[in-house]
C-alpha cells in the first residue's frame, strides 16, 4: 500500500521534526513538503498541522541510535542545524533509508540520500571550526559580545568550546542571521531567541583596544608575502565584516591602502 503524500505544517523545533518522522509512521505518510511558521511558500499538498510532543520526539530520536546507529542519530541532529535547503525532506528520507538498511546506511556515501546529508553537516562543522577562530569579543558594560552572520546555525557547536574556554565570563553570541544568542555566566548557559537585539556602543576602552589590534594586526605583516588570493583561501571574506582586524572607526588609526593582510 502506498504511503500518501501530505505537507506537515510545525513549529521548526527539532522536536517538532521528529514529531513529524513519528506521525508520518503513524499514518504511513511521505511528506512532500515541511513548512515552518515562517516559511512563505504554499502547497497543494493536502496540509497536516503537527503539534510538538517531547514524548514521541524521543522515541523517534532514541530510535536513531538504537535501529540505526549513534553516528546517523549525530547525523541527524546536526543535519538539522544546517542551512540545507529543504533539509527536514532530506532528512526524513535519510531516516527512512536508515530504518531500512541499519547500520550500513552511513557508509553509502554514493547514495544521494547519504551524500547530501553528509555534506551539509561537513559545511556546518567546517563553519563552526572557522568561527571559534575567527570570532572576536567586545568588552560591553562588562560583558564579553561577539556577534556572527552564520549561514548555518552554529551557536551548539560553538557553545562547549567557548564555555570552556572562558567558564568564568559573563559573554554573548549573537548569531545575527537566525536570530538567537548564546548567553553564559559562570556556571550557566543559554541559547535564546532574539528577535531585536541593540548592542550597547563601544567605550573609550574598547576602542583603544581595537585600535592597539588593529596596530599589532598591521605590523607583523609581511610586505613580500602579500597573497591576496591565500588570505581569502583561509579567511574567507564573508567573515570580515564583525572581525576586529577589518573594522575601522578611528579616523586617527592610520590604515594600510590595501586594508590588513
């Protein structure tokens, strides 16, 4: 008997995901589309309204690791913080696949199913690898702020390395493009959403400091190795706009004609 096909309208939780997988179990339903609150598009698919259940979430989630294994579980959740375009349908068809085949599924690497998963995960990690060395923090009102323009949600994958690396700082990430923070004081942390976020202006200090960066920046530069096309290799320019080194508002910093190598 053939599953019918229907749009499953949620709250764009991963909870409400997996609720998803559950329910189209449950009825022997293949999702044509996903639609999130805020998600324009419009289907002529017959429309289910899922509502999120903590309960049927983690059976479906335990499920991963138990029927299929703990890697394709990590698939799956780090999956749903990338920026793949219609990643709840790719990943409910690897879901699917992996029900089938077990174990086995993380190695069918030429099943398209498989590859793209696998490679939006990789572009989500090597996205949060490169922001723990490129984002830089402001010293706020007496708080740490860094704010990122991630094309994948990467705040959970950024959350143990610099919680670790300063447990006794007050400090924020602002992820600008999902509009959510990573909040932390000593002993506690939080992602939130945030839907207007204003940062307070730099003080006098903190502008000394970037200006004394930027100093520091522009004189162990290498006039003779100067290679553009390398620096944009392994600093990709996305990344310029919220770095230190590319910012200038001081007009009596000099600044280098072709800007900081």
């Amino acid at each position: 008997m053939a599953w019918s096909q229907v749009c499953y309208c949620y709250d764009g939780s991963f909870a409400g995901f997996l609720t998803c997988v559950y329910e189209s179990y449950l009825r022997r339903e293949a999702p044509a589309l996903f639609s999130a609150p805020d998600d324009p598009r419009i289907s002529l698919f017959p429309q289910r309204r899922v509502e999120s259940s903590q309960e049927h979430a983690g059976r479906v989630y335990r499920s991963l690791a138990a029927r299929i294994s703990p890697l394709a579980q990590s698939l799956v959740r780090r999956g749903f913080l990338t920026c793949l375009e219609e990643r709840e349908l790719h990943l409910w068809r690897f879901i699917r696949l992996g029900y089938q085949l077990g174990p086995a599924v993380v190695a069918h690497l030429t099943d398209p199913r498989v590859a793209v998963v696998n490679q939006a995960v990789h572009h989500l990690l090597r996205e949060a690898h490169l922001y723990k060395g490129f984002l830089r923090f402001s010293q706020l009102e007496g708080v740490l702020l860094g704010e990122i323009e991630p094309k994948n949600q990467v705040l959970p994958l950024l959350r143990p390395h610099f919680c670790a690396r300063f447990p006794g700082e007050a400090f924020v990430i602002h992820d600008r493009t999902h509009r959510q923070a990573l909040f932390h004081r000593p002993g506690i942390w939080r992602i939130l959403p945030v839907e207007d976020f204003q940062a307070a202006p730099p003080g006098e200090e903190e502008l000394i400091y970037r200006r004394l960066w930027r100093r520091f920046y522009h004189t162990i530069s290498i006039e003779g190795r100067y290679n553009p096309n390398l620096r944009r290799s392994n600093m990709p320019k996305r990344y310029w706009g919220q770095m230190t080194e590319f910012q200038q508002d001081s007009p009596t910093l000099p600044e280098q004609k072709n800007g900081p190598r």
